[in-house]
C-alpha cells in the first residue's frame, strides 16, 4: 500500500512539474515560436523561486527538490506565440519566492522595479536578480 501511495505521489508531482513552463535547463532555444528570458541569481539573500509575468502569463521556476536557487544559478523562462503575440511593447514584474511554500502567495514578493520590455520572436533576454536583502532587491538587463 506504501509503495502505491509513493508512486502516485511521485507521478503527479512529474505531471504537476512538467506543466510548468519555467526551467533552468539549456534545452530549449529561441525560435520563431517563442522568446527566452533567462535570470540569473547574484543576490545575497535566500531565494526558492522566480516568478515573471508579462502580459497576465506569469510561470514560475524552482528547483523541483525545493531548495533554494544558488547564486549564480541562472532559470529560463519560455514565453510561447501561442500565449500572446510576440509583438510590442509589455511590461514585465518579477517576484521571488522567498521560502519553499509556493502555495502560499505572501511568500511570493515583487521586485519593485518594473521592465519594459520589447516582445519579439527568436529573442532571448538575460537579467540578474542582486541586493543584499529581498526588500532592496534589483533586477538589472545584462548583454
């Protein structure tokens, strides 16, 4: 009975992990059917988790253990056409998780400064999340 209980929890946490459209892999590539922003973690401060939302599309990234994202990790996020046309200008707002509870959105804190950004195709973005604290978090464009 153990053990079917343990596969089926297993199970559905694969099936609710690869729903998720935030990863930090390198598999995937900017095409002409999506657009690629990548953030990397230089902050000084514990971080479980981004969240980036662009035009009410709003995935998050976390590692699938429920650790926290190591400085210098880098997570990608895939914005598809089939969400909203790649096209123009949107405004994009990043938060962190600030512990492993994704449930609970108090833990779930906005980076005060807002991005525009220019939607394109076959685009890929980098950024970096820095500060000594979550609330003086950054987020700044990097080349």
């Amino acid at each position: 009975m153990k053990r079917i209980l343990s596969l089926s929890v297993t199970v559905l946490l694969l099936i609710i992990l690869s729903a998720c459209k935030g990863t930090s892999g390198d598999s995937i590539k900017p095409n002409n059917e999506n657009m690629i922003i990548n953030i990397e973690n230089n902050a000084n401060f514990d971080i479980y988790g981004v969240k980036v939302n662009i035009l009410g599309h709003s995935p998050t990234s976390v590692n699938a253990d429920g650790s926290e994202i190591k400085k210098g990790q880098s997570l990608m996020f895939e914005f598809l056409e089939e969400d909203f046309k790649l096209d123009g200008e949107a405004t994009m707002v990043v938060s962190i998780l600030n512990n492993n509870n994704i449930e609970n959105n108090d833990d779930v804190i906005p980076i005060d400064k807002k991005i525009k950004l220019e939607l394109g195709n076959n685009k890929e973005l980098f950024f970096e999340i820095t500060g000594n604290s979550i609330s003086k978090a950054d987020l700044k464009k990097v080349n």
